[in-house]
C-alpha cells in the first residue's frame, strides 16, 4: 500500500505498520482517498499476526490540518452522495481505531486539526513535538468539531472542552498533555527512533516512557476557574450574557472570548452547543459519530459551511457573512432540525 501521489504512504516493516500522510502542501488534510487506505492499513495491521502495532507520523510541518474544506464543499455542492460517503468512511475509520487492539503510536508535530485529531487521538499514544499544536477550530467555517469532538471534548476536565469547541482555541504540547490528548512529549528529531524501536518489536510503553520530557505547565490550565465558571451557562445565550457582564480580573479574558465568539457562525456555535448538552447521553463514542453524522451531513449543505469556508481558504479574506447576525437570530426548530433521523438512515459504524 504505497502511493505518495494518493497523499499517504503506508508500508509493513519487521514487527510495525508504518503510515505517513504526504501532501505537505496541503497541510496533509484528508482526502477520501487518503481515509480509505488509512482504513486498510489499520486493518491489515490487525489481523497481521508479525504486526505488532502501528505508527502514523507526517511529512512536512503540519501533521494535519484536517479534512479537505475545499474538496468538501465542492463535493457538497456537486456530489453530495460522495460527500457523505466521504462523511461515513471518515467516522467508520475514526471508530476502527478506537477498536484498534494494538499500539497505535501516532508521532504528532505541528498543527493537527478536526480530521487530524480524528485520525490520531483513538489510538493508544499519542506523542507531541515540540511543535505541536492541536484546535478544533470549525465553528470558524460555519462547521462543527466533529471527529467525537462531541465525545471526547466533553470528557476533558471542568468545561474546558466546550470552550475548545466554541471559541476553536489552540492548546500547545502543555495543555494538551495536562489534558490527556496526548500521552508522552517527545522531540522530533527522536521520532525516528520511536519508529526504529516499534519495527524492531520493543513495547511502545516502554521506548515512549524513556523518551518522554515533561512538557512544562499549561497556560490553558491557569484559566481553568473562569472557563469553568463561564462555561456551565445552561443556554448559549446565557454564556454570552456571562461574558459581558465579567468583571474583575477576568474581565479581558471575558471580552476577549466574546469578540471570538461574535465572529463564529451563530449556527455553528448552536449545534455545538447542542452536541455538547446531548454528550451526556453518550454511551461511546460510536454514539457520537452516530449524531455528527447526522448534523455534518446536513450543514455542509448550508450556506454558512459554503461562506465559511470561501472565507477561509479560497478567496481568503477572513470576513465570512453569515446566514444569522447573532445567535439570537437562530430559530430553535432549525437548531433541532440537524439533529432528527436521517431519511436514508444512519451510518452504519461497523466493529471491529
């Protein structure tokens, strides 16, 4: 399974599967060709008896930057079948790994986003260069952190994953480490010999807890009391009315995330909101894939998905105009809407 040109290498080596995303340029966002040999490559590490776990790691500065925004818009423009097929093996991969039975070491340097954090952070561990930098950052284009981010975000300690979601903050190695996203802080330039030690067959646990350096303290974590605070709103509007009345020594930080959220889409910033009060009931995270199957589907065909993204990666100008100029603006029976069961049915998550 080696082809460069498709955006992904992916070879057995000794006692590991080695994978490594290559479209540099692009950031390594994913493609569905990309996602589809990912998804065999998993499998076939599985049921490979001389395989004992897999590594993923990516080429260039960014692990990845997430889904292909603009392939996804065309396709939900021009093919929407595809697009939703792009959807399902998206999320049926991201469950694979989290059924993955073997070590999954994912070697994590730059900026990895939504699709990236989907394809690395089921697996058993996650290491984090010096230069990482995780975000969900969709409610910027009219999206929602999707991948689980309605399973795992939630889980994060205090509120601090619905603020994540919301405002689309970045967490460097420290925050990410204190938060549990990643398992080990690593340099880059020992990736190499992480990977020399999983194909020669040494336990992951043990090369990783060698190599690991702590990562330092979190300046997220110092934030913890007003995001925590702030954040436990019942409604988004009562968040939003949290933060213009703070006062006191959180009164920047209260402003400064308000002006964030203001420029986000109003629906996007509902339904996450929405995916965030509905985690509760999650029993796993197939759960939750089940449900950002069903809101993803429907909001790459809304115009706010379209402009976000314009904004963002085409014509650039970072000023999208969104469908409602406030999140009053959004009917409630809208917000539910994405929410209902889909007519052609769920995607259909299969185990293994």
């Amino acid at each position: 399974m080696q082809d460069a040109e498709a955006g992904i290498v992916c070879v057995e080596e000794g006692s590991a599967g080695l994978a490594r995303l290559n479209r540099p340029k692009a950031l390594n966002a994913l493609t569905f060709a990309m996602i589809e040999r990912l998804e065999a490559f998993l499998h076939a590490c599985a049921v490979n008896p001389r395989i004992h776990g897999a590594v993923l790691e990516a080429e260039g500065k960014a692990f990845c930057a997430g889904g292909d925004i603009r392939a996804i818009r065309d396709m939900a423009a021009n093919a929407p079948d595809e697009a939703n097929r792009f959807y399902a093996a998206e999320y049926q991969h991201n469950w694979s790994l989290a059924c993955f039975r073997k070590p999954h070491v994912a070697l994590i340097d730059g900026s990895v986003m939504g699709g990236g954090v989907g394809v690395s952070l089921y697996g058993s561990h996650r290491v984090a260069g010096e230069n990482f930098r995780f975000a969900m950052p969709e409610t910027g284009i009219g999206f929602v952190p999707d991948v689980g981010g309605s399973w795992f975000l939630p889980r994060l300690p205090g509120k601090t994953g619905l603020y994540l979601a919301l405002t689309g903050a970045v967490c460097d190695r420290a925050d990410a480490h204190a938060l549990g996203l990643v398992t080990h802080c690593v340099p880059r330039e020992r990736f190499a010999a992480i990977r020399a030690a999983m194909v020669e067959g040494e336990p992951a646990d043990t090369v990783l807890n060698a190599l690991h350096e702590p990562p330092g303290n979190s300046a997220l974590a110092a934030l913890r009391e007003p995001i925590d605070r702030l954040f436990a709103a019942p409604s988004l509007e009562d968040l939003f009315r949290g933060l213009e009345r703070e006062d006191g020594p959180w009164r920047d930080f209260a402003r400064t995330t308000l002006d964030t959220l203001s420029a986000r889409s109003p629906l996007a910033l509902h339904l996450t909101f929405e995916l965030h009060r509905r985690a509760a009931t999650f029993a796993s995270l197939k759960d939750a894939l089940t449900l950002e199957y069903r809101v993803a589907t429907r909001l790459i065909r809304h115009a706010d998905f379209a402009e976000g993204v314009r904004a963002a990666v085409i014509d650039k100008d970072r000023s999208p105009k969104w469908t409602h100029a406030s999140i009053g603006a959004v009917d409630a029976d809208l917000v539910a809407s994405f929410f209902a069961a889909l007519p052609a049915g769920d995607v259909p998550l299969v185990d293994h």
